[in-house]
C-alpha cells in the first residue's frame, strides 16, 4: 500500500518538508477538536493517502438525524366511511362515502347535536350517544333509522320544475283542443316536468302513442318506434309543443290569477305564454337556417357591403355637417326684421298688442325691451345688471319667451339700442309701444347721425385697431396663414386706419375670406371623392368586362352607393 | 355538520366546492375493442381488458374453457378461437359471455373476486367494538362481487332496449350492486371534455358514431353512425397491403421467434415458430389487428389538404404531392421493412371521402352517407338552427381510431369547408387516455359528483319496477 511517502515520491516532493509543517497543526488538531482529528469511519490506507494535511474537503464522520417530526398541535381528524341517505331519493338507497368524523370524545354530543336538528328522527339521536357507529344489514336492505338522517349537502339540487296542474272540469272548459287529446297534453306536461323545459330535448324524445297502439310496440327497437310515428300523424315540432304547453301555461295561470290581479311580473309572464307565436317562431328558425347556409361568397360579400356602408354612413354625418355649413354661409342674410317688419303701423300696432298683453298677465307692469334680450342668458344678466334695480335675469327671460312667441324670428341684435335704451328704462314706468320705432333709425339716418348700435358694450377701454388684429386671427395658424396670404394678395395693407367703416367693411372681408376658404376645402374633398368613385367605376367597368353575369345586380348597388354617398350639394 | 366537521376545525374545502362526492362506484365503459373498468372520480380506468376473448378447446377436455385478458389470449393454442361479444355495431350479442367479460374486468383489478376489498377502515378505533361491523357485512355478500359498489354502465346511444334490460339485471341480480345506472357514451363524452352541449364523434373500432347531446342529454333522433372506424382503416391497410407491388407480408409477433436485419423491400430473414399445428384463422387475424393498429399509431396519415386526396381538379390525386412529401418507415414483426409515402394517406381517406376508399371485389365502397363529414351533416340536420350553432362550436371528438394522425385537422377543415356561416370549433382531448377512455372519464366524472346520487337506479326500485325501469330512469 502507498503511504503518504510513496505519494510524495512519486510527486517529487521533499520527503521531510510536510510533516515537520503541519506538526504544529496536529498537536493543535488534537486539542481542538478540528481538522486535525482523525476522522473515523475511514480506512487506513485511504486515511494515509491523506498525508499529514487535512484533506481539502473535511470529512466529518456526522451522525445522522433527521427533520423532528413536525409539531401537530392536533389530532388528525378521522375520516369515516360512512353511510348516508339522500332525503332527494324516495327509496331510501343506503350509499357510502367518506366524512370526517367529529373528534373523539365529543363525538356524540356532535352527533346527537347534527340529528337534533333533524328532530323527526328520534332514533338517530339515540345512534349518536353510541359514539356515531352505525350498524346496518346488508347494503341494499335499507334500515333507515339506523343511519344519521343528517341532511344531505346535495339534496337541493334536486329541483323539479312547476308542472301545471288542473281538473278535468278546468280541462274541459278552456283548454280543449281540436289538436290535442287530453292524453297528449298529459304526456307533453309530463315530458317538460322530465325534461326540465330543456325543448330541443322535449321535441327529440318526444314519442307519443295513445294507449291503443302502445301495447304492440312496446319491446321494438328505437327504429320501430320512430317508424311507427312517422306513419302516425305528422310529428309536433318543438314549436307545435312549446305553443301547446305555453298555451296551457298561461290558462292556468289565468284560472289561479285572474289577469286583471296579476302583479307585473307575472302579467309579464303571461304575455309572454300568452302571445306565443309557433309560426312566428318557424319563420325566425327559416331565416336562422338561411343565415346557416349563406355560402362562402355571399358571407364575403355581406362583410364588404357592410364596410361600405359603414364608410358612407360615417362620411355622411361629415359631408352633411359640412355642407350645412357651407349652406349657412352662403345665404344671403336674411333682411334684419328688426324695423323692416315692423314698419307698417298695422305690423307695429299688433306687436304692441302682444307685447301688452304678455306683460300684463305678469304682475309687474312694465314693458322693458332689455338690451339683447334675444341674447344669450348671460347677456341678459348683464343688462339686468345695466338696467334698474328692478330688473332680474328672470323678468327679462320672460320677455325674452313671450318676444319668441310672438315675434318669430327676430334676429339677434335688431331691437337692441345702446345707452339710449337703457334710459328709456324707467322703473314702473309703462312703455307706450309706439314710441318704440322711433328709437329704431334707418340705417343711413343712422350713419347720418353718427348713431352706432353695439351688440355688447364690453366695459373699458378696447382699440379698433386690436379688433383689426383680432378679425385676421383665425382658430388655427394655419388658418390665420392662409387669411393673412389671402389679404396680402388682395393688396391689403397691414396697418389701416381704423374707423368704424373700416372696421366693418375689413370684418366683411375677413368673412368673405374665411368662406371662401372653407368652400376650397370642400371643392377639394369632392374632387378626391370623385376621384375615388371614378377609380372604382374602372375596377367595376373591368370587372364588368370579366364576366357578364351579376352584372345587372352589382351595378344597381354601385349605383346606390354613387347616390348615397354624392347627393347634390344643395338639396 | 352534514359533512361532520366542526366550525374551528383546519377545514378541508367544503364539499360543495368540488361538488364531488366519491361513492366508490365502479364505472364500466364496454366498447369493441376494450372494456374500461376503474373506480369513479379517479382519471384513468384502473382496468383494460380486450374484449376479444378466447374459447380453449383441447382436446381431452369436456368442455370449451374461456380465456379473458391479454395475459391469456394472445398465446397460440391448438383450438384456440378468438371472438367477439359484440356485433359490428357494439351492441352485445352473446349476453352471457359478455356479462363474464365484464365481469372480469371488474373482478380482476377492482375488486377482487369478494368484493369486500373496500371494506377500509380508520385506525380511530373507540373501544366500543363496533368497526368491524363493515368487515361481518363483507362477509354476508361475498359472493357477489359488486356488493358494495354503485355501477355505472355506458352503452352506446343506439343500444337496444333489451340489451338494456339485460345490464341492469346483470349487474342488480348477478353482481349485487346496490345501485346501478346506464349512461350513453355519447353524452359521457361531451361530458368528459367539460360540455354539457356538444357534438360528440366517437371514432372507435367498430363504428363511428356522431351524437348530437343538448344539455346533458343526446338527442336520439340525431345519432348517426357507420362502420368507418378504425377496423374499416385496418381492412383498407390489409387491401393496401395485398394490392401493393409487391404484396406487403403481414406478419403477426407469435410466429417469429428471432429475426434479422434485412434492407427496405427487400424478403424478411427470420426464424419462425414451429406449433406443430395451425392456430386458427381468428387467431391470426386478431394477432394481425395489433399489428395493424401498430401501423396505424406510427404511419398512418389523414390527408391534410390541400382539398381531399383525390380531390385535385376533375378527380385527379394529390399522390404526386404526396409521394414528395417524407415516407415513413414501418417494420413489421418478421424485420421485413419499407418506406410508405403517398400508400399512408390512401388508408384513411376512406373515412372522409367515400370515392377514395381502396376497393377489392368482396369489400365493396362505402356509401358516401357513411362518410364522417356527411354524417355531422345528417346529425346536424336533425336539430333547431338554433341548437345547430350551439352544437358546431362544441364539437368534440373522441374515439382511439380519432387518434389517427392529421384526423382533428382535416375534421376541422371539412367541416369549416362545409360550414360556411357559423362558427365552427373543434374540441379534441390533448391526452391520448383522455381520447380512448372519453366515454369511461365522463362516467367517472359524473358518478362522483354529489348531486348524482340521486339519479341511481336502487335495487329496491329494480324490485319494484323490474328491470323496464332503465328505459324510464336512464334516458
Ligand atoms: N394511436 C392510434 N392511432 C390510430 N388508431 C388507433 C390508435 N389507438 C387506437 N386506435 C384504434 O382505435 C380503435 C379503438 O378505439 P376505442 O375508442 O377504444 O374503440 P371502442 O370504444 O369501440 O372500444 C381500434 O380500432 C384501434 O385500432
């Protein structure tokens, strides 16, 4: 055997250099009880091989344990293979499974306590004090009141539907048919109790034989049977059958409630049973079923018929709100009625007349023609706030309705009056309505006199020349681009002097542009529109010359799609 | 308390959570090819026995000996036959070997012979005296070996009355069940793949079957079925074989005792068994199936398109795609071996497209009715439009011979070809347990639930009603 010597040798070491190092180390292995101490559990040679040093990976002689045992700080719970009825069965079929069994010593104060709830089963309490065994015959003899009648967790599912339920007498008096024999009827009540209303399934299984040819088909096989029936009358289809039962539904509804007493849920429930419509029903499952058969093709070309009307119907609302638009703009505005329409004294006398009228049937009599009463509410504030103390937001929406309802179509700003108007103002005072045109100027005495009227007279101190400024400033930039351009090609200057004339004529202007712009804009989305249409009357024109067969349809469609997406610009 | 735990108590998920509440019934799932047997509530059947038994006749014997399982019945014996219960479209014909049969497979791997393998006990003993009552009862009904299990049954959804009748009264009057119930496979399956309204195909051994199944329960008058199943595709790869150029040598595994590798095509060099006798025809043609099946799970492709396999245009085959496509290598038994290309499509086209099936003067081809897709067509068309739509999104598809490769994939396109409108999804198992034991897995799922319980036709209710009382209870 090789010693740690012979190890050496072979490696080319010093013979005496190790041990005289690790000398030290021994003694020292001994006291503490580290590396040094001989392992044990090695043999010999192997221990040898080692040398003096301690071998690289310490192998310790370890004395094997294992994890303690988990701590259980209670006893596991017996299980119990036990027998149980399930109260959903009248036959008292003893089953087994597997319960947890209450734990030891209480287990039959448990028991007794599970079955005292039960109270009818007096046995069972008794069974319980002995400690929940339970004894029992043979597993299919059936000794009830050995078991604990503890209630079954699954018994309520056991539900089973409403059948109607009537008297031969209700029978003959209002559910007679001409159709259906009482036996019938019986069997079809009987299948849909069965069949929980589950209908496909109803009019599947659905076999009736009236007891007469019964007997003879009783042991044929399934194909006997449907033979049978076929030759019989014509089979019911589930529609056939759920009108009948319906039918028979809402009469004994009727018979239990009379209609006029239903409350609404269940007035909602007759209808529903009452107004059944078998054929109404074919006819949906008809089109269901054509809906099944669409081929490949027509479901293609539904899913692209519908895409082009969703683009149409979208680009419509755009179209059309544009063109309304446009439309507005392009009317001439319309004559003021302010003094055009009242200026025959006819005119003026029934205005006068209504005006009256409206402001006596209100407590306060004073006829006031606020500033911008046809303004939006917060203009009419303003003016309360102008006008006498007596004057509310609420009395001058008042005029403003009874102006509306008499006065149509007054437009904005024709009975409005600057300062003048709000002296007339007198608190209490009554208006004499003939006066009122006189306030009204033509509009070239107007100018004569230097008299402006004034939408809204901001408070302070405002330039013309900001409102210069203001009038080229468009929402957008690009917007205000394409004015200031459109200025600088008519030879606008930038700087003008602002005179209200100015002022007025430059704000038309500005209008004119701003118009003229949009209608460029709308030119261009047509001619794209066109375009495309024109494109795809080429694909269409192609494909025309592809094949002549649906030609005569496509095109119709084509042609409805031109008139729905392109109506004339001005209806 | 009904599950008597106390309030305080570490609590296990209430029962309801699961609603699953285990009677140690047995679940018995006869079909062609096997028979499924397993305790309900577990995920595979413990037992799988074939249903091809053997008759034994030596010679000095008195009379025929009956041989169950695979450990007995794939040993070559002079006089030994091999046959089948069952007829061609899995109803029983022979009920008292069947009842045997199945009577083995529950026997041999459940229950044991006594029956009395469940009486299990807690170690909480009380002192009073009483756990072994369990023990007294097990000996009270030994001999019957079901005594203290519920059975479900399931049979297929075309299944005769009598044949009905005779279950239940095998199971109540011979096995001793306590509680019994007859579940169709079709509605089992749906269940199995987590529906309660599907379209379930079961591709099995002898017959392909189509139910539609509405909320739990199959609608008769939709069930369509035919006899393209999987031995349809092992007699069309028996007439590949025979007409290929070369005939292919079908060789079962008892004959060859060694064998030596020898190159693709070319003659096998094997050693072969000496009987001293011939072992019957049915014999060999059993032990000829398991090679076939063999060929089926490893070579065997459905066709994947484009269009079907004969379907290029005015009729021509898509052979020449196929053959450029990878052969695969089968070897039989014997070391004879070769590469099948465009041979391995020709095999279950058949399934799908009645003008393709290999034809041969006795085996005409099959009607085009008798094809899958035409059969989900004429099921489907028994139902409402509105169950129709319901029934074309849950298709499931079970069955072993489903297994076939490329099937679910051409199933789909076929029936999305044909389907245009509605959606169409197909649902098959991932697991191959979970396709072979769909009928078996429902069965076990719905006899461990606890709502079930009340569904059990009991032996007093059998008593009282007679054995007519599956036709009322088990629809
Ligand atoms: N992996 C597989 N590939 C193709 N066919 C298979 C496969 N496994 C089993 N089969 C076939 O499936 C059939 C058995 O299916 P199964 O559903 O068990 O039938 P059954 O319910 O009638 O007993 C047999 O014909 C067998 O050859």
């Amino acid at each position: 055997m090789a010693s740690s010597k012979d190890v050496r040798d072979i490696m080319g070491l010093e013979a005496g250099a190790a041990p005289a190092a690790t000398a030290p180390n021994k003694k020292k292995g001994g006291g503490g009880g580290g590396l040094g101490r001989r392992p044990t559990g090695m043999n010999r040679e192997l221990l040898a091989l080692h040398g003096e040093r301690a071998p690289p990976v310490a192998v310790v002689d370890v004395q094997k344990t294992y994890l303690a045992k988990p701590q259980r700080h209670f006893r596991p719970s017996p299980w119990e293979w036990s027998p149980f009825i399930n109260p959903a069965r009248k036959d008292g079929l003893v089953l087994k499974h597997w319960v947890r069994k209450p734990h030891g010593k209480s287990v039959g104060g448990e028991v007794s306590q599970a079955v005292d709830g039960q109270g009818d089963t007096p046995m069972a309490g008794a069974e319980g004090e002995d400690g929940g065994q339970n004894k029992e015959g043979t597993n299919g003899d059936v000794v009830e009141h050995q078991i604990p009648l503890a209630e079954y967790p699954y018994a309520k599912y056991n539900v089973e539907i409403d059948a109607p339920a009537f008297s031969d007498e209700e029978y003959d008096l209002y559910m007679r048919s001409n159709d259906w024999s009482r036996e019938e009827t019986d069997y079809l009540i009987g299948l849909v109790k069965e069949y929980y209303q589950r209908w496909p399934v109803i009019a599947d299984r659905y076999d009736f034989q009236s007891q007469n040819t019964k007997a003879e088909s009783q042991d044929g096989t399934l194909e006997d049977k449907m033979a049978l029936q076929k030759a019989g009358a014509p089979p019911r289809t589930a529609d056939d059958l759920k009108a009948r039962y319906y039918n028979i539904c809402a009469r004994v509804m009727e018979l239990h409630t009379p209609v006029s007493e239903m409350d609404p849920a269940e007035f909602a429930l007759h209808e529903m049973l009452a107004k059944f419509n078998p054929a109404q029903e074919r006819q949906r499952k008809e089109v269901a079923e054509q809906l099944l058969n669409r081929t490949r093709e027509e479901i293609k070309e539904e899913e692209l018929l519908l895409a082009e009307l969703q683009r149409i119907t979208t680009n419509q609302t755009r179209f059309e709100a544009e063109r309304a638009e446009v439309r507005a703009r392009l009317e001439a505005p319309r004559a003021a009625p302010g003094s055009n329409q009242y200026d025959s004294s006819t005119a003026l006398a029934m205005l006068f007349n209504q005006l009256f009228q409206a402001d006596r049937s209100k407590k306060r009599g004073r006829l006031s023609l606020p500033a911008d009463a046809l303004g939006g509410h917060s203009a009419a504030a303003a003016t309360a706030a102008a006008g006498g103390p007596g004057q509310t937001p609420t009395s001058a929406e008042a005029h403003r309705n009874s102006l509306l309802g008499s006065g149509g179509s007054a437009r904005k700003g024709s009975l409005v009056h600057g300062s003048a108007a709000h002296q007339q103002h007198g608190p209490g005072h009554h208006q004499p309505a003939p006066k009122e045109p006189s306030r009204t100027l033509a509009p070239r005495a107007a100018a004569r006199f230097g008299v402006s009227t004034h939408e809204r007279l901001s408070s302070g101190v405002t330039f013309r020349t900001d409102r210069l400024q203001k009038l080229r400033q468009a929402k957008s930039a690009i917007q205000t681009q394409k004015i200031a351009t459109a200025l600088a090609e008519l030879g606008i200057p930038d700087f003008v002097l602002p005179t209200t004339r100015v002022c007025e004529a430059y704000a038309a202007l500005v209008g004119k542009i701003t118009k003229m712009l949009d209608l460029r804009k709308v030119l261009e989305k047509q001619t794209n529109e066109l375009k495309v249409l024109r494109a795809e009357r080429g694909i269409v024109m192609a494909e025309k010359e592809e094949g002549e067969g649906k030609e005569e349809k496509e095109d119709a469609r084509k042609r409805m799609t031109r008139l729905l997406r392109n109506p004339p610009i001005l209806r | 308390m009904a599950q008597g735990f106390t309030p305080g108590q570490t609590q296990a998920p209430l029962a309801n959570d699961y609603a699953g509440d285990e009677v140690a019934a047995i679940v018995l799932d006869p079909g062609y090819s096997t028979i499924r047997a397993g305790f309900a509530g577990e995920d595979t059947p413990k037992s799988v026995v074939p249903t091809h038994y053997g008759v034994y006749e030596p010679s000095d014997s008195a009379g025929p000996e009956l041989l169950f399982g695979e450990n007995a019945i794939h040993n070559p014996k002079k006089g030994l036959e091999i046959r089948n219960p069952l007829n061609n479209e899995g109803i029983v014909e022979d009920a008292d070997t069947t009842a045997k049969l199945w009577e083995y497979a529950i026997t041999s791997r459940l229950t044991g012979s006594t029956g009395s393998a469940r009486a299990i006990r807690d170690g909480e003993k009380n002192g009073e005296g009483d756990p072994d009552v369990d023990m007294d009862e097990a000996e009270d009904t030994a001999e019957k070996p079901l005594a203290d299990s519920p059975l479900m049954m399931t049979e297929p959804g075309w299944n005769s009355p009598k044949a009905r009748e005779k279950a239940i009264e095998i199971a109540i009057e011979e096995w001793g069940t306590p509680a019994f119930w007859l579940g169709r496979q079709g509605t089992l399956a749906a269940f199995s793949a987590g529906k309660s309204t599907a379209l379930v195909v079961d591709l099995g051994a002898s017959t392909t079957s189509v139910t539609p199944v509405y909320d739990g329960q199959m609608l008769k008058k939709g069930i369509m079925r035919s006899p393209l199943a999987g031995n349809f595709v092992s007699d069309q790869i028996r007439l590949l074989f025979a007409q290929s150029q070369p005939p292919v040598p079908l060789t079962p595994h008892y004959i060859v005792k060694s064998k030596t590798a020898v190159d693709a095509g070319t003659p096998a060099q094997a050693i072969y068994h000496e009987f001293g006798f011939e072992p019957s025809a049915s014999f060999r043609r059993f032990e000829e199936e398991r090679v076939l099946t063999e060929f089926k799970e490893s070579v065997v492709q459905v066709w994947h398109g484009p269009g079907r396999f004969m379907g290029g245009p005015q009729g021509a085959s898509n052979e020449e795609i196929a053959k450029g496509l990878q052969g695969r290598p089968f070897e039989m038994p014997d070391g004879w071996n070769q590469v099948f290309t465009a041979e391995r499509f020709k095999a279950a086209e058949g399934l799908f497209d009645h003008k393709a099936a290999v034809t041969a003067p006795d085996q005409p081809p099959p009607r085009p009715d008798q094809t899958l897709p035409q059969l989900i067509n004429a099921s489907l068309q028994t139902t409402d439009a509105d169950v129709r739509t319901q029934l074309l999104t849950n298709v499931v598809v079970v069955g072993g011979s489903s297994l076939l490769y490329g099937l679910t994939d051409r199933l789909n396109a076929e029936l999305t070809q044909m389907y245009t409108g509605p959606r169409v999804r197909l649902q098959a198992p991932g697991s191959t347990i979970e396709r072979k034991f769909a009928s078996w897995l429902g069965g076990s799922i719905l006899a461990s639930l606890g709502s079930f319980h009340q569904m059990w036709v009991s032996r007093k209710e059998y008593e009282e009603h007679g054995p007519n009382i599956v036709e009322k209870r088990c629809r």
